[in-house]
C-alpha cells in the first residue's frame, strides 16, 4: 500500500541533498516504537541481507535550485509518496498525518492538506516511471579494497542485479524457496535515462531516472510497487510509479 500526502507551505527551501532529512521526516512519522526499531534496526533478513520494505519519493512539484547556496527551493505545494510492503506502517503515517496541521521538514513548517491511499489493483503487467532514483550496483574487491560498482540502465548487469533483488526480497517475507522460482520480465524503455549522483551523509550514490515495463506474477509486482526497486529504497532510492498515475484519485 502507499499513500501520497500533499504538502502546502508557507516557505520550503532544503538543502539539495534532502533524502537525509525525509529519511529522519518519515521515521519520525511512526510513533510506535516498536516497530519504528524494527524497521530501522532490524528489517526483513534474507541470509546476510536486510531488507526494510518500504520507500519513498523525491518531492514531487516545482522547484528552483540555488546553485551558490546549494539549496532547493519549493513553490506552492509539493507531494511526497511512501509506499510499503506492511499496510500497517502506512495506516500509522495516515494516523498521525491527520492529527497534525503543521509538521517540521528541516528547518520548514509544512501543513498537510490532502491524503490519498492507493493500492495496487491485481494485474501482471505494469508500466513504471521512476519518482526516485534507482540504483544498481556491485561490489568487486581490488588489491585489498572494495570498490562499488554502478550500473546503467544498458547493461544486462542492470536488469539482473533488479531481478535478483526482487527474489531476494520474496524470500526474506515468505521465506519459501519453493515458490520463488517466479519470472518476471524487466524492460528498461525509457529513451534517455538521466543518470543523477545524490550524496548521503558523506556517500556518493550514483541512480538513474527512467522508465520500465515490468511483467510477472502479481505478488511480485506488487512486492516491487511497494517496497521499490535496486538498492537503498528506505533512504529514497528506486520508488516507481503507474505510468497511468493514481495521483489525485480520493
């Protein structure tokens, strides 16, 4: 399930390198404790791996960038997207954005003035844009040091690496490996990708804006609506959207 929440404002200026500070926003949305630790802390286990299961978009809504203050700065209203694998946390998000008429983004007081829910209806076919950047990478080890690799929207590493995610994903809610030998076909189609380069805390994270066809088993692609797909979905990377876009429905 997701919801999209509609922020107005007053004044909305952030520094261009905001996922932190959403990040920090949405954790402190959920106010039971409980599952706040788990999803920060503990998240789903897949072997070594861990997999928080939710994400979210950039701002979505015009904006100006001050480029000497390295700054961002939002007219009118803008909406911001989280989307999870546990309706549960979306129902706590709902609850306590609608007991609030003012909230803290950074330094900003912003109002939310309209919440909308929306899950995705069953289908084995949906076609993605990107509200965040997806990245994809791996990690070689060369003369004694790791070295992160990203990958571009062209190359086969790309789309496996996606699919591989995905699986990985299943297993660590369902934990049944008998039933995750799903296929599922991804197909980049967006005609120019915009590579864009976001510094987290101190990391540079290379992801790209575009599109895709996704094809499979409706659990799945559910699974990828909700949760996100590549990496770092829970710090603002790989939230995707119908194409046909359920922004605005009541």
């Amino acid at each position: 399930m997701r919801v999209y929440i509609n922020f107005e404002f007053d004044k909305l200026e952030l520094p261009v390198e905001y996922n932190h500070i959403l990040h920090a926003f949405v954790l402190n949305l959920i106010e039971d404790d409980e599952l706040r630790y788990f999803i920060h802390e503990e998240g789903y286990r897949y072997q070594k791996r861990k997999y928080k299961m939710y994400c979210f978009s950039r701002l979505l809504g015009n904006f100006q960038l001050n480029q000497d203050r390295k700054t961002i700065k939002f007219h009118e209203s803008v909406t911001l997207i989280v989307s999870s694998f546990d309706d549960n946390l979306i129902e706590l998000l709902v609850d306590k954005l609608s007991r609030f008429e003012t909230l803290h983004l950074g330094e900003n007081k912003i109002r939310p003035s309209k919440i909308t829910l929306f899950d995705l209806p069953p289908t084995n076919f949906i076609q993605v844009s990107t509200k965040s950047p997806v990245t994809v990478y791996s990690t070689i080890e060369e003369r004694g040091k790791k070295i992160t690799l990203y990958h571009n929207p062209e190359s086969e590493d790309f789309i496996r690496i996606l699919k591989e995610n995905l699986k990985r994903k299943y297993l660590a809610i369902f934990g049944d490996e008998s039933e995750s030998n799903f296929d599922i076909e991804i197909q980049h189609v967006g005609e120019q990708p915009r590579k864009v380069v976001v510094v987290y805390k101190g990391t540079r994270i290379s992801g790209w804006l575009t599109s895709f066809d996704l094809k499979g088993p409706y659990q799945i692609l559910k699974l990828a609506y909700d949760t996100g797909i590549g990496s770092k979905n829970s710090i603002g990377f790989g939230c995707i959207e119908l194409i046909s876009s359920p922004l605005g429905r009541s």
